[in-house]
C-alpha cells in the first residue's frame, strides 16, 4: 500500500475529469439516500395503512441499516479488484428493484426482507464511491471531492423530507413514493453506466504476486491508526444519529416550537453541515495542506462548546441565537462524515475500497447504540441536559481517539 497517498494511473482521460466524476457519485448518493429516508418520512403512511407499532416501523429502518452493514466490506473489497463502476450500477439497481417491490407488498416481513435488500444496495455505492474520489483525486484536493460528494447525501435527505410525503399525498399511498425512489435509482444506475469511468492503472510491475484479500483485510485490521479512525467513528456517529433522532423533539418540548418549524430547525442543520462538509474539507486540503486529523479535533472542540452552549440557553425567545446554535450543530455534528472518509480510504491506500468498508462497518455501531442511549438518558432524569453531555463524552472521545493516531497525509502532488 501507498503510503504517501498517490496512485499509479494511467490512460488519457479529459482534463478536469475527476469533477464529472464528483458529480455522477454526488448525484448517486442523493439517490441512494433518498431511498434510506423512505421509512423516516413515510412512517405516518406505514402505520396507518400497515397498523404498525412504533417499535416495528424502528424496526423497519433498521433493516436499511442492517443491509448496509453486511454490505459494506464486501463492497469495498470487489471496488478494489474490480472497480467501482460496476458495484456502484448494480447497487443501484438491487436498490430500484427492491423500492420498487416493496410498493407491491402488503406483509410486514415481506417489506422488512426487501428493505435489507434496498440497504445492501446502499452500501454497494457507499464505499465504491468513496473510493472512487480517492482513487481519482491527488493528495491535494481529495478532501474536497470528498466533502462536495457528501453533499449528496445531506441533500438527498432534504429532498425526501419534502418530496416522498408529497407523493404519498397527492397519489394517496406511500407506495408510489417507493416507486419513485426506485426510478430515481433506475435512472441514477444509467448515468454511472454510461458516464462513470473507474481510473485506469499503470501495467503491473514485473514479477508482481496477485493479491489475496483475505491478506489485505488481515493486514487492515492490525492497521494501528486505521482502527483508532473507527472507534472515533462510532462516536461521531453516535452524535449524528442522535440529533437526527432526537433534535425535532427537543425543539418541540423544551424550545416550544411547533411540529413544522421544529422540521426547519433540523433541515437548517443539515443544510449548514453540508455545507460544512466542503468547508472543512476545503480547509483540510489547502489550509492544513493536507493534515486531516487536526480537523476532526476542531471539530470536537466546536461541537463540546456548542452543545454546552445549548444545553445553558434558557431565554428560547431569541430566535436569531436558536439559529444561530442550530447551524453551529449543524457545522460539528453533521460536518464531519467528508473528513472521516477521506482518512479512512488514505490509510487503505488502493485498497481504499475494503479500509473504507472496515471504518464504516465498526463506526455503524454508534448509530445502532447512540439513539437508544441519549434517549435513556432523557426517560430516566425527564430531561435533556445529561443527554447532552452524553453527546459531549462522544466528542472527547473522538478527539482523543484522533490524537492518538501517528500518522498524517502530508505529501501533496503539485
């Protein structure tokens, strides 16, 4: 593996190219998470028309969750012998098959197995993509692709908050919402057919061994700072998952807010940290000159002073300063993901794809315990303030988790 964080290509490809290809995976992750929000914003639908608990809609969205996970590694380590191209169109499509299955459904277990079809595909564009932007870009501007892709799925959330409940409205069922998120993978598939180029590699050394991946993902894992990278993950995603969970709630029982402003509270978040993805990323790539770590504990600090902040403002009247608090949020909790994937596929090297895969897989944990833990928190003191310091223990460990890495990307191609 590459330490220094180039790699080999070869072939003539158009100047600026690797931009499209920012592009086609921005658009792809859009899509695909469009499909992850379809239980979320169309829960109302599902348990009025399914008769379903609130447990077993939660349990619905796990099953994305679950599919994602088991495909994760498998994923990335096929991107790596094979290329992203092809793992990326048949995500997509095992996606559009399966959204478009469910809407034909009425049996609950029926739709949870599709579901875990639908997260497998999920994960089949997660680590191909992000292996993608790394393979493509140099050292220097990696960051940036990595946060402009991103974006991708900040936006794909926006627009299924607004567009599947939509749907479901004017065509009076939640499965023409499901068919729509179909067709966008359809059509999301098409596009990476026929426009997405995997970067062709430099003829192999003479007398080069073919690599075994059962060796390569052994030699991953004993990887010192590629592990310490995926338990600062389960942190960071612990955070994220709780405040997608739980910010609208908050808002509504301690800020006051009604159902429908608390939405744009949560949509503000989401819109300063994809913005903050680039940002960052930007900041990571030409200010710290590729240095990714120092990010990530700046982070941690504005996420400590922020939630901290929160948790003492008493005078909610102050609208600006909600706002003002809420895209801070946003920026910490909701920033980070472009940061922590460009590290992860840095430290696999070309085998960006399966190092990507193990860092997303461990760092999943968090989002299966952090929600359940913060929301303890809250049912046994009756209120918020110890589970934001829960949030606030997340963020020491992952800077301290960061800290303790050797390791930095400091060589840029010029």
């Amino acid at each position: 593996m590459s330490s220094r964080g180039e790699y080999p290509l070869s072939g003539q490809t158009k100047p600026g190219y690797q931009w499209i290809v920012v592009a086609i995976i921005w658009f792809c992750h859009a899509v695909y998470f469009l499909s992850y929000m379809t239980v979320g914003t169309l829960a109302p639908f599902l348990q009025s028309e399914l008769h379903l608990s609130s447990a077993r809609i939660g349990m619905l969205s796990s099953a994305i969750t679950i599919g994602s996970a088991l495909s994760l590694i498998p994923s990335g380590m096929l991107a790596d012998h094979l290329g992203s191209k092809w793992i990326m169109t048949g995500g997509l499509l095992l996606i559009a098959a399966s959204a478009i299955a469910v809407s034909t459904m009425h049996f609950y277990l029926a739709i949870f197995g599709l579901l875990i079809v639908l997260g497998a595909g999920v994960g089949a564009n997660q680590t191909p993509g992000s292996k993608a932007i790394v393979m493509w870009f140099p050292t220097k501007g990696r960051a940036t692709g990595m946060g402009i892709k991103q974006t991708g799925v900040t936006t794909g959330g926006i627009l299924a908050s607004f567009l599947l409940p939509a749907v479901a409205l004017q065509c009076g069922s939640w499965k023409y919402s499901f068919v729509a998120a179909g067709l966008a993978a359809l059509a999301a598939a098409v596009i990476v057919a026929l426009f997405y180029k995997d970067p062709a590699r430099s003829d192999p050394q003479p007398g080069r061994q073919r690599v075994h991946y059962k060796h390569v993902f052994l030699q991953l894992l004993k990887n010192r700072d590629l592990i310490l990278t995926s338990f600062a993950g389960i942190f960071l995603m612990s955070i994220q998952s709780s405040l997608m969970t739980y910010f609208i709630l908050y808002a509504s029982s301690v800020w006051g807010f009604p159902a429908k402003k608390c939405g744009l509270f949560l949509a503000l978040a989401f819109f300063s940290g994809s913005l903050a993805r680039v940002g960052w990323s930007v900041a990571s790539d030409y200010l710290f000159m590729g240095r990714r770590n120092i990010i990530l504990i700046l982070i941690s600090i504005l996420g400590m002073i922020t939630t901290v902040w929160i948790d003492a403002t008493r005078d909610t009247s102050n609208v600006l300063l909600l706002y003002l608090l809420t895209c801070l949020l946003g920026i910490a909790c909701f920033g980070w993901n472009a940061i922590h994937l460009t590290r992860a596929g840095e430290l696999g090297g070309e085998f960006a794809g399966t190092s990507t895969g193990i860092v997303m897989v461990i760092s999943n944990l968090g989002a299966i315990v952090g929600p359940p833990v913060f929301g303890y928190l809250i049912d046994r003191t009756g209120g918020y303030t110890m589970s934001w310091y829960f949030l606030i223990f997340c963020m020491v460990f992952v800077a301290f988790f960061t800290m303790l890495q050797k390791k930095e990307s400091l060589h840029i191609r010029k």
